[in-house]
C-alpha cells in the first residue's frame, strides 16, 4: 500500500479535525494537546512550532520522541489492528488516531496514556 499521500498532509491541516472530533463529544483542545505531548515528547512550543511550519506527517513522527509506552496502545483503527502495523510511520499515525477516538469515546485520560 502507497501510503506516500498521508505522510505528506500536513499535520496542522488535521490537527483541527483532532480539536473538533474531541469537542464534539465534550472534550477539550487540551486534552488532545496532552495526548499528542504523551505520544510525541513535544511540548506546546514545538507542538506551535510544528503547526506554523506546516509540518507533514513523517517529518512531524520523524523529530518526535515517542513514548515507550506508545507499544501498549492496541486495538482497530480504520480496520486494522494498531499493533499489527508494520509499517513504523503508519504505526505512529494511528497510534494518535487511536487514542483521539479513545478521547471522543469518553475513556478516561490515564487509561488513554496507558497509565
């Protein structure tokens, strides 16, 4: 599978739609802030920084630092188990996607940040 055309989006052109999914079901900006802070080791800083930039998917993944504990997020995604990925960016991607549909879903913050 091509995946070329995601990794290329800009991460500020979705980043929005992570903001609106997590509203509409009662949640906050700073909340997807933190779950993408957890996942990525950026701060707010470089969180706005990547936003201006208009930094796309693989450069966005590339300088992030994830979290050890990003291996324990399981489930489907898009019709895939997140586990199963084997491609390591893609792997990356939904593993936000996963855990902003856990937000929108109404889970706890420490089970999303697998605490």
């Amino acid at each position: 599978m091509d995946n070329t055309r995601i990794y290329k989006m800009s991460f500020a052109g979705v980043y929005p739609f992570y903001i609106q999914k997590a509203e509409k079901k009662g949640r906050t900006k700073a909340e997807v802030d933190e779950i993408i802070f957890w996942l990525t080791g950026y701060d707010e800083q470089t969180l706005q920084q990547h936003i201006e930039d208009n930094t796309d998917f693989e450069h966005f993944f590339a300088q992030a630092q994830i979290n050890p504990n990003a291996s324990k997020i399981t489930g489907v995604i898009c019709g895939c188990r997140v586990e199963e990925i084997e491609d390591e960016l893609m792997q990356k991607i939904r593993y936000l996607d996963k855990m902003i549909d856990e937000l929108a879903k109404g889970k706890a913050m420490g089970k999303i940040l697998r605490k």
